[in-house]
C-alpha cells in the first residue's frame, strides 16, 4: 500500500502538470541551496515555479497526464521548471543559470504537448521575446504605410514647387 505522502505528493504534481503544460527538466546536482532559492525566485518573475522531484513519483504523475514519453529524461537528480505562457523567459533564465552554475543543466521540455531535447531547449532560449517579436511584426507591417505616406507627401510638396514656380513665372 502506497503511502499518504506519496499519493499527496504524485496527486499535486498531477495538478502542476494539468495547470501549466509547460515544463522543463533540469538536473541539479550539485548545485547549492541558495542559488536554487535565487533560480526560484527568479522563475516567480516569469510566473514560473522549480520544483525538485522524486523520479518515480514524477513518472506516475507524467503517466497519469500522458507525457509517457518524457520517461527516458528521468535520471538522477531531477527538478522540473513548470512554465505558463512564457516559456521562452522561463528557458532564458535556465540558461542563464547554467552558465552561472557549471554543475546545473536542463534535459528536456515539453511545450504545447511537444517533447524538446536539450539542444532544441537551448535555442527556444535563444530567441528573441514574445514582445521584441510582436515590436518586429509590427514594424514591418507599418513600413509599407510610412513609405506610402512619404511617397504621397513628397508628391504633394512636388505639386506645391510646381504650382508655386508657374505662379512665379506668371508674376514676372
């Protein structure tokens, strides 16, 4: 028979996972307590939490949301970063610390249901944010704007020399 804590504990996580579907494995060994206090608080920013987990309660919670295929991730000291909408800040900060911390590393994630090995991780990490992106999109959507604007105004201003020259020569 299972005991209480564990099916308090696998029950919770069942509860993380099903609230943020976003998340990141990590391996921390190593690594001291206070600077996963700083990884933590850093992570609540992003509205993000790390928690250290059991590798075998966490496989019961990952069966029971159906992320069977994370399992081969599962080795050694684990901690997982649950993640909202911004993942890409929540696996800057990973990254950030990794290079801080030589003994941390990220494994895997998964987001949007899609399993990412470390590599792939990393280069999420290395994008832009969702803002810089969106300040881009729109820069080039109003570019066609501003050049037809300026086009209009200088052909505006063309007519006016031109009106105001024949104006002068029918003065003189």
């Amino acid at each position: 028979m299972a005991k209480q804590y564990k099916i308090d504990e696998v029950s919770e996580l069942i509860g993380r996972l099903k609230e943020r579907k976003n998340f990141i494995l990590t391996d921390y060994s190593g690594v001291k307590v206070n600077d996963l206090a700083v990884l933590r608080r850093l992570l609540s920013e992003k509205d993000a939490q790390y928690k250290i987990v059991k590798n075998n309660l966490f496989k019961r919670a990952l069966k029971e949301t159906g992320y069977d295929s994370v399992d081969e991730h599962l080795k050694g000291p684990l901690g997982v970063a649950f993640s909202g909408d911004q993942v890409g800040d929540v696996a800057k900060i990973l990254k950030e610390f990794s290079e801080k911390n030589e003994k941390f590393s990220y494994l895997a994630g998964v987001l949007d249901n899609v399993v990412y090995n470390k590599e792939q991780i990393k280069r999420i990490a290395d994008l832009p944010s969702k803002e810089v992106l969106l300040s881009q999109t729109m820069a080039m959507i109003n570019a066609p704007a501003r050049y037809i604007a300026t086009g209009m105004n200088q052909i505006m201003a063309s007519l006016a020399r031109g009106i105001k020259a024949v104006a002068e020569s029918k003065n003189n």
